[in-house]
C-alpha cells in the first residue's frame, strides 16, 4: 500500500513537472531553447521544438496523471517511466559522440533518471495466484 501510495505521488510530481515544462515552452519558446542549447530556424525548427517540448512534454503529463488515478493499472506507470527515460538514454547515446550535457541540463538529465528509475522500483509486486 505504501508502494502504491508512494508511486501515485510520484507520478503526479512528474505531472506537474511535465506540465510546468511544457508551458514555459509554449509561453517562450526561444527562453526555453537558448536554456536547452537549441537553436530555433525557420518554421520547421519552431515546429519541431514544439512538437517536442510543448506536446511530448504535455503527453507525459496526462499520462502520469492517468497513471497516479489507475493504480490497478501498474503498466501505464511503467509506460510514464520509460518516456521519462528515453530522454536520458538519448542522452546517453549522444554523449558517445558529442559529450555529456552540461550545466543546467544535465541537472534535469539526472533528475529524469532518477524519477523513472524510481518509477520502475515503485512498480507493484506481482502476487502469486491462487491455485
């Protein structure tokens, strides 16, 4: 029970999280892409950056919430920690090439790590069934 409770308060932290994140995009976009190191061209760039930011950003959240609301539903938390680590995983792979991400986005990629790492130790355990 206390797993559960735990989760839910979990996801509805990355909720809001995700949301926040994705009305600062919407509201400044150019604030928010100069603080990710993005550069936005031309209408291609802006709607790339909003399909990302604004609209990934706002799917996370819905689906956290609805996660935190159907606790019966242990996969749609599990289905919330993996987008919230393929950030950090594409992180990863692109250090290979480039380098880590410095500054204030790598505090975030840690912050994504941790919260779905956390995510998925959170998931209720299985019960053994009934014979």
């Amino acid at each position: 029970m206390l797993r559960q409770k735990l989760r839910a308060q979990l996801l509805n932290l990355i909720a809001l999280a995700s949301s926040l994140a994705a009305l600062a995009a919407l509201l400044d976009p150019d604030r928010v892409a100069i603080a990710m190191g993005v550069f936005l061209v031309g209408v291609n760039g802006y709607s790339q950056f909003f399909a990302m930011y604004v609209g990934v950003r706002a799917a996370t959240a819905a689906l956290a919430l609805l996660a935190a609301r159907q606790a019966d539903q242990p996969v749609l938390g599990d289905i919330t920690a993996l987008f919230v680590l393929a950030q950090p995983a594409g992180r990863f792979v692109a250090a290979f090439a480039i380098g880590l991400p410095q500054g204030l986005l790598l505090v975030v990629c840690g912050i994504e790590l941790a919260a779905g790492l956390l995510l998925l130790a959170l998931r209720p355990r299985l019960r053994a069934a009934a014979p």
